[in-house]
C-alpha cells in the first residue's frame, strides 16, 4: 500500500470534520472522493497529505508514518492540488510552474537543465504551450487551474491529491484533465463533484458527515439508493446503445 | 556596492578634494603614507566611512526585513515599521537607555530586539484572535493590529520619556526616534555590518522557500517548506535587524515598505535576484538619504527619517503610476 490512514480524524472546537476514516490506496490507482458539500473530503486530502496534523489516527506513506518524514522528503513524494489558491504577486506562468522544482532544490543543489526540461513537460501536459510569459493575473479561472496541475506535476511526485481539479474547466480540458490523471504511471486521489467522472476511477470512496461511509468499486458504491441516501437525490442509470457506458441521470428526491 | 559607499564617503559638508579621500583610504586600509592633513582624514576615516557603511547597513537590513514579512505575510502594505516591530524597538532602547541598565550599543541592542520581539508576538497573538492569523488567507487583520501595537509602543515610549527623563535626555531621545547617523562610530559598525550580512545570507539561503509563500502557506508546505520553522527563523531574524538598526540609528520608516517594491517593479518577483536587488537598492537609497541629510540645508543636520519619507514618497508615487501602464 503506497498510502494508509488509519482511524484518521480531526477537530477543530470540538467540532469534528474529519472522524474514523481507514483507507488504503494501492500503487497505481486511480482514486475517486466522493461526497457533498462539507462532508469533509478536502479536509481529508489535506490531512492525506500532511498539511494538516490529525487529532487522532495517522497517515502512512509507502509503509512510513508521514508525520515523522520531513516536510521536504513528503513533498517529493506527494503533491496537493488546493481547490483555491491564489496569489497578488506579478508570478508568470513559467515561474508559478517552476515552483514545482522546489522540493528537489535547495541552495547547494541548484536549477539545472533537467528541471528545465521536467517544467517544459509539465507545461506540455497541461497544455498550456504558448503560455509561459503570461501574467498570473490575466488568467482565467481554467487557466489557473491548469498551471497549479501543471506545478503539481512539476514536482514529480508518487501520489497526487487533487482538490475538484474540474472546477472552472471547460467541458474539453476536464476530459483531457482526468485521461492525463489516469494516465500517468502516478497513484491519485481525486476529489470529484461529477458523479459521472467518478465512475472512471478504479475505486470511489463516498464521505457523509466527516465519515467514509463506503469504499469500492464505482459500479457497487455509486447504487441508486446509496445516491439517494447520501445526496438526497434520485439517480437513474442510462446506457448508451452505442458502447454500453453507463451515465448517471439525476433528479431532485421528491 | 563599493562606489556608493564611496560616494557616500566623498560628499559632504566640508568640502575635501577626491584625492584626499583615496589617499586616505589607501593609508589606512593599504598602509601607505601619503602626507594628509589629520583633521580631513580623521573625518574620512572616522565620520563618513562608517556612516557610509551604517547607512549601507541599515538600508539593506530594513528594505530586506520588509521583503521578508511580505512574502511571509503576503501582504504588500508589511513592513518592520507599520507591524509594530520598530516602534518596539523603540521602546525597548529607551527603557534601556533612562533606565541605565548596562551601556553602549550592544545592551541598547538587546533591548530593542526585546522590545521587538514583544512587540511582534503581541500583534501576531492579537491578529490570530481577531482571526487573522500569521498564515492563515485572512491577511488585513494582521496590518490592522500592527497599527494598534505601532500606537501602544509609541504611547510608551512616550510615557517613559515623559515620566523619567530629564529635559535635555528627551531631546536626544525625539533627535534619535526620528532616525539619526551623526553618532556613528566604528563600534556601531561592527555591529551594523555582520547583523546585515546575516540577514542577507539568510534571506539568500531561504530565496525559494520564499518564492514557494506566493500560493500561500498551506501551498509552501505542500512544496516541502517547513512552514513554522522558516516563519519563525526569518520573522525572529527581521526583528533582530530591526531591532539592532533602530538601536543604531533610530526608527527609519518607508525604507522597509517601499524598497522592496521598488525592486520588484525592476528585477521581478522571484526572491533569487529579489533579495540581492532589494539589499542594494536599501543600501544605496539610505546612503543617499544620509548624504542629502546632511547638505541639503547647510549648518544643520536633518533627521534621516524626514529625508525618507520625503524622497521616499514621491518616488513611491511615480513607480506606482509607471507600474500601472505595464501589461
């Protein structure tokens, strides 16, 4: 197992957000996080990777509990995309890109040409050629998206957390954001809005109220009635004639 | 570098021929022995250098604390000044300076940094409560309480002087408050320049973890920066400079605030040209102040600190404005 949480949980004031959560994610796989809204899922990414110090519980990486790896070392091996982060500085893409380096650097270890070249296809990938001396500020929601995927690929990590990665893309480079996602030799836990989406990861994971109320394959977690239970919505399976895919149909539970 | 503190060296209120100045130099640095008059080269070598060389000091030091609590604190308006920590600073040297504990600049020194660090930790702890923070996204609060800490450390400064000194320590103490380098000695010097070239190397050393604060802090920790301990090494360092500067030469405002986005407009946000660029431009802008200080109205001796804000202002107006037109 390349991640393990164990009874992991988290307060604040008393207040649990995080509560009980056991899960193990295997190398390789592609991991769907599931849940509404406050149900805790970016609290656990976070304390998945290790931003934030669990109150109870803990977090092993690659069989090492993380809270003893230091920070720099855990960030070589895994990278968090934030749902929001933002900056005023005048940043270009380039340079909020090469950031991704700076777990591998440090003041004895300095850029090098192999840097330089891990940037270019991290640019590639998230295909934002063409747009390397652009301004931070003159982006659009998507494109700023896309530069922090493109930052966390910089850093060349083992594990991938993504915080609804989705947002703000449009319709063409949320695809091509997921089979990026999927294809790269890279474990991944997704937190996912788009019950659809969720259906092409190798295992979904649904939160309710701070708990993992069920951890399988797409097909047998995402049933009819655990939709109903955990969204409050009634969901109908439709097939495509043409290739057999299955598609969520949702409507308000009345 | 080298030739603004040269510069620095060569004008001033008496007239002394450039010659002089390197004949000078090269007598006492190289051991030569060009025949001088002693009254010109006592005030080469025992005036001007080392205000030449404070003034470098203390401009790098204040312009690299405010560079370092705005990246740290991603907010453009941080500075050693407006977060309280000067003002501290001020308070701790007077208590230290009425109250007679030891004597000279070191223990001055130690006051101030106490002074400094009190003042800090009591506007981060009020920031925190307010729900602010140190690095949490909610960013004003933490200005609004330097406010608050500036206005409590500077009542008690003034309630200390008011209450215990005699007239004439007063006045000397209001001439400091407002920034002065006639004192300067070589003593101060041994203080000022190792304090600077401390806090360069480290702000050098800590260039990306400096850059990996621009996404905020749960960003930098997720670049593998250990977030506390490089907030409390620089944060702890800016008080420590600012609290030695302002022993020296007494609270400087605007070199720290404005500097820093001087340097920006010019060489970029990235810290690894930033902070070479940000200790020169503060070096060579406090040296100027200090040089313009002294000429400006013949016989007299203005406070630096009316020169910084003066100069300072305006300047920071005309950058704005040109930054505004860029893409």
């Amino acid at each position: 197992m390349i991640l393990e949480a164990s009874n992991l949980g988290w307060s604040v004031r008393r207040l649990r957000i995080v509560q009980g959560v056991d899960l193990a994610v295997r190398e390789g796989e592609t991991f769907g996080l599931v849940g509404p809204n406050g149900s805790g899922k970016s609290t656990l990414l976070r304390l998945l990777a290790g931003i934030l110090k669990p109150t109870t519980g803990k977090v092993a990486v690659e069989g090492q509990p993380l809270s003893g790896l230091p920070r720099r070392l855990a960030a070589q091996k895994i990278a968090y995309l934030e749902q929001q982060a933002d900056t005023g500085e005048a940043i270009t893409v380039r340079d909020a890109v090469e950031l991704g380096r700076t777990p591998w650097l440090t003041p004895l270890q300095p850029w090098s040409d192999e840097d330089d070249r891990i940037v270019a296809g991290a640019l590639a990938d998230a295909d934002l050629h063409g747009f390397e001396s652009r301004f931070w500020a003159t982006l659009s929601g998507g494109e700023k998206q896309r530069v922090h995927l493109a930052r966390a690929l910089a850093q060349r990590p083992r594990i991938l957390l993504l915080d609804e990665p989705t947002n703000h893309l449009d319709v063409r480079h949320q695809l091509s954001m997921l089979d990026l996602v999927a294809a790269l030799p890279v474990t991944s836990i997704i937190a996912l809005h788009d019950l659809n989406q969720a259906l092409a990861c190798d295992r979904v994971g649904v939160m309710a109220g701070g708990r993992l109320v069920a951890l399988g394959p797409p097909q047998e977690v995402l049933s009819v009635d655990r939709i109903a239970e955990v969204f409050g919505v009634r969901a109908s399976i439709v097939v495509d004639p043409a290739d057999g895919a299955r598609i969520f149909r949702l409507d308000h539970l009345r | 570098m080298a030739a603004t503190v040269f510069a620095g060296t060569c004008i001033g209120e008496t007239p002394i021929p450039l010659s002089i100045v390197v004949q000078t130099l090269a007598n006492k640095v190289l051991g030569a022995a060009y025949p001088l008059d002693p009254i010109d080269m006592g005030i080469i070598w025992n005036y001007r250098l080392p205000r030449a060389l404070v003034a470098a000091s203390c401009g790098a030091g204040l312009a690299l604390s405010g560079l370092v609590l705005q990246s740290l604190l991603r907010n453009a308006l941080a500075d050693p000044y407006l977060l309280g920590i000067s003002a501290g600073a001020s308070t701790g040297a007077v208590t230290v300076t009425i109250a007679g504990i030891g004597g000279g600049a070191v223990s001055m020194s130690l006051g101030a940094f106490a002074g400094a660090v009190t003042a800090f930790l009591l506007v981060a702890l009020l920031a925190r409560a307010a729900g602010g923070g140190v690095s949490t996204r909610g960013t004003g609060q933490i200005i609004l309480a330097g406010i608050a800490g500036s206005q409590l450390f500077n009542a008690l400064t003034s309630f200390i002087i008011t209450k215990s000194a005699n007239a004439e320590q007063a006045r000397g103490i209001m001439f400091w408050l407002l920034g002065n380098l006639s004192g300067v000695r070589w003593p101060d010097v041994t203080l000022a320049v190792p304090i600077a070239l401390t806090g360069l190397i480290a702000c050098v050393w800590h260039a990306r973890a400096l850059d990996a604060f621009a996404f905020g802090a749960d960003s930098a920790a997720s670049l593998g920066i250990p977030v506390r301990r490089v907030q409390v090494v620089l944060i702890g360092l800016t008080a420590l400079v600012t609290a030695v500067m302002v022993s020296i030469v007494g609270s400087i405002g605007f070199v720290g605030l404005v500097i820093p986005h001087a340097a920006r407009f010019v060489v970029g946000v990235r810290h690894g040209r930033l902070v070479p660029a940000t200790a020169l431009t503060g070096a060579a802008f406090l040296i100027a102040a200090d040089v313009l200080s002294r000429t400006m109205i013949p016989g007299q001796v203005l406070p630096i600190g009316v020169i910084t804000a003066l100069v300072g202002a305006p300047a920071f107006a005309l950058i704005l404005l040109r930054g505004r037109r860029r893409p």
